[in-house]
C-alpha cells in the first residue's frame, strides 16, 4: 500500500507484482484511520492489484495521511548510543515527531534556517491501525497494520544541546520522510 499524487492530495495506491502504481482510491479513501483496522485490510488483500487501473505516479507521499501521534523510541541501537558517545537506557527513551514533518521518500528536504547539525537515521516505522490502549504483550502485534521505513532526519544541536524536550530537533517540515 502507498499514497501517490501531488503534495496535498495524494490517493491511496497498490504497488502490483511488476512495480506498477494500481490507483485505490475507487476503493478506499486514504490509507488513515479505520482504513487500518484489520477488516479493512482483510478486504484490501483480496483486491487483485490487476484489476485497477494502472497510473503514471511520478511522486509517491507520506505512506499515512491523518496521522495523530508519532512516538519514536530514542537510542535502541546499541551501536548508535555508543557512537553518540550516550550511555544505553535503562528503558526505552519515548519521544515524539511533529506528524507534520512527514513526507514522502523522494520529497526534498530543507534544511531549517540556523541548523548546524543535520543528521539522519534509517528507521523501521511500525503503523498501529486501531486504537491500542492496555494492550497485553500476546496482543500487541495484532494492533500493528503494516510496515514502513522512516528516514528519521535530527537536528542534533537543538535535540542535544539545548535542553527541554528531543521534539524541537526532529519535527521541522520534512523530517519524516517515509515510504
């Protein structure tokens, strides 16, 4: 599944078994909310990509529209906190990006006005698709809705230097890209 189109109005897509972009929007109307659910992906998987029609996307966007929360978890590369010099965390380090600095993966990038220290990380974003509250560890997968990869781009001198909270470095427009 993905999302092609102009910035702003991108339709929900199908990638098919020749790497064809299939339009879905016929079919669904973005890939957000109970889009997600695991009914609607049930439907989803029995649509042959083969049966709707084939469209020229020379840009793919953001794989999610309307997305509410970002939460990352910071320094669970244990190899990445020894290179940032960072001691490894006892627990997970929780933060959260601006859903508004996500793009699509060949979007350009601006670097904000004062930035010193861009940095980028390869994630593997996981896409919750319904609503997950007081969720035991056996039910936790079934909540998760798919995959992507999130380029994770930083700030580190606001994120690391500064002081407060991580979300000033890693939420300018364009620092999620995903795809």
């Amino acid at each position: 599944l993905l999302r092609w189109g102009p910035k702003g109005a991108e339709k929900p897509g199908m990638l098919d078994a020749s790497g064809g972009v299939r339009d879905l929007s016929g079919t669904l109307g973005d890939l957000a909310g109970d889009a997600l659910t695991p009914a609607s992906l049930d439907r989803l998987r029995g649509i042959d990509p083969a049966s709707l029609p084939l469209v020229d996307a020379p840009r793919l966007g953001a794989c999610l529209s309307r997305v509410p929360t970002f939460h990352a978890i910071g320094l669970n590369y244990g190899l990445h906190a020894d290179e940032s010099g960072m001691a490894h965390p006892k627990e997970p380090i929780v933060f959260s990006k601006a859903s508004s600095c996500l793009a699509g993966p060949n979007d350009p990038l601006t670097i904000p006005k004062d930035s010193v220290k861009t940095d980028w990380e390869c994630e593997l974003g996981v896409v919750i698709g319904q609503v997950t509250e007081h969720v035991s560890e056996a039910e936790a997968l079934s909540r998760v809705a798919g995959y992507c990869v999130v380029n994770d781009v930083s700030e580190r001198e606001w994120q690391q230097e500064r002081g407060g909270q991580w979300v000033k470095g890693k939420s300018a427009p364009g620092f999620g890209p995903t795809g």
